[in-house]
C-alpha cells in the first residue's frame, strides 16, 4: 500500500481533536488534542512509527496497526474505512472512473414509482444523476441547471435559497462536505473532483473550514427539517441506499409518517405544483473529458 501526505493529514485532524486526560494536562500544552507519542503509546506503537505515518513516509504498516491507531484516534466505522482508503489509493495512483455514469432504466422507472415523495440518484463526487418530480419541488430542479451545477454538494454550498431552506443548514452542510470528502478519498486523481474542491473552496469560508477538518461520513439514514416556502415546515426522514452493482451510486428517498403533518404538506406541495410537471427528470452525464 502507498502512503500519502492526504493519509497524515488525515491521522493529524484526528489527533487534534481528542482531548486529553484534564489531570494529565499542565499549563503549558499548546498543541490540540493529543500528542504524537500519547497517540503512539495508545496504539501500541513506538513514537517513531506514528511520526512517519502523520508525515506520510514510505511506509507500510499492517491492517492491525493501522486498526490500533484506529481505536487510539476513536475512529468512526466511515473513518477507519476512509483512512484506509486514503492509504490504498492515494499514494501517487489516479482513479480511472469511467468516462460516464449512467442511471439504469430500473432505477429511473423506480423513481417514478415513489413519484409521491422525493427521491434522487447520487452519483461520484456527489453528483445528482435523476431526480423525481417531487424532489425537484421541494429541493431544486437539478435538470434545468448547467450541468456543472448539477451537485448536491455544490448546491448546498452556494445556492443561497438551499440556506433558507434547511433550518438546520450548518448540519446538512457539513454532512455533504464529509459525503464528498469520503469519495475523494475513494477516488484520488480525479479532475473534476478536484475542480469542484477548488470551486467551492474559493467561494465558501465554511467549506474551507469543514474541509480542513477532514471529515467523513456515509450516513444511510436521518431525519432533514426544512422550512419550505409554499408548505412551511417539514420533517423527512431519509433512507440512503447504495447500489450492489455500483457502489459509486446510491439512491436517496425522504418519506414522512402517514398522517402526520409533514406528510400532509408533502400531499399539498404535490397538489400546488399540478399534475402537469414530469415524473421523472434523468440528468445525463457528460464523459469526464467533456466536462
């Protein structure tokens, strides 16, 4: 396995934000979190061993010491598993994503099918792929914009009306900058990756901010509370659904219980916008060399 600089970078954050024993602390500790050597003597290993590895040196440590440093840093499941993907792919080799993504047509017809609560298709990096009508109501109309735009990531970011929308924003947030982070360290060396990072990076101080965190997430289910301009306040639970033949896509459905009233306003939203709008909006993409 490659080592990389991502990899101690990564490694660093973690560190820096463990606290230590407040009966251990003196007056004089500067640094956050913990210490290389209070790390090293967690883990198991020597103070040497955990220095190469924040700075990335060629070396190449064995999963049961990289699972020691996982438990002394308190890594999440989508943490352990994203530090070993920065170590198996980020050491100078560049991800061949292939040149398209594509929805399959059962997956589109499946949109249609849950056409009455909404429903979207991610792809790499965090792109929207299709969408149903019902998401494009109450989230954005993903296929009428350019197709760089066409990024949850990117539309939570800068899109100013997404703000006004999630009451929790800061949350929903950083809970997609964590989502794209995890891919990127899935799939290193890819241009428009990279591109998008830098597009964000310049316009967003919060992004910046969460990016220099190093956090990752992959979560498969939660609850958004959003304040809709035509139906008010909604509460969705939410289902994310990686696809077996393609872990690089997955499917997000947001439902609200029978009968309460988040799922009345979903009733109203549909009923306001007619029946006259598409059930099914597949967003193509274009190869990456187009882009």
């Amino acid at each position: 396995m490659g080592q990389s600089i991502e990899f101690g970078r990564f490694l660093s954050a973690m560190r820096s934000r463990l606290q230590p024993d407040p009966e251990a602390v003196l007056s004089t500790r500067r640094v956050p979190g913990l210490r290389r050597e209070e790390v090293a003597r967690l883990a198991g290993v020597s103070t040497d061993y955990y220095t190469r590895l924040e700075q990335g040196r060629n070396i190449h440590p064995s999963r049961s010491v990289l699972n020691s440093v996982a438990r002394a840093l308190e890594l999440t499941a989508a943490e352990a598993t994203h530090m070993f993907d920065l170590l198996e792919n980020c050491g100078g080799k560049v991800s061949n994503p292939p040149t398209t993504q594509r929805v399959r047509a059962a997956m589109r017809q499946l949109l249609e099918a849950v056409g009455e609560v909404p429903a979207v298709v991610l792809g790499r990096r965090t792109e929207v792929l299709a969408s149903n009508r019902m998401a494009g109501l109450l989230f954005a109309d993903f296929p009428a914009m350019a197709r760089e735009q066409r990024n949850y990531t990117r539309w939570i970011m800068l899109d100013p009306a997404a703000r006004v929308l999630f009451r929790d924003w800061h949350g929903a947030a950083a809970d997609a900058v964590a989502t794209l982070r995890a891919d990127i360290g899935r799939h290193p060396g890819d241009p428009a990756a990279t591109a998008l990072v830098g597009e964000l990076a310049v316009n967003s101080e919060d992004f910046r901010q969460w990016w220099a965190r190093h956090t990752v997430a992959r979560k498969s289910s939660g609850t958004l509370h959003l304040r809709h301009a035509v139906v008010g306040d909604i509460a969705l639970d939410f289902e994310h659904l990686l696809l077996p033949d393609d872990p690089d896509q997955s499917l997000r459905i947001y439902t609200a219980k029978n009968g309460s009233p988040s799922h009345d306003a979903l009733k109203l939203l549909s009923s306001w916008a007619g029946s006259s709008a598409p059930d099914i909006h597949p967003v193509s993409t274009p190869s990456e060399g187009n882009k």
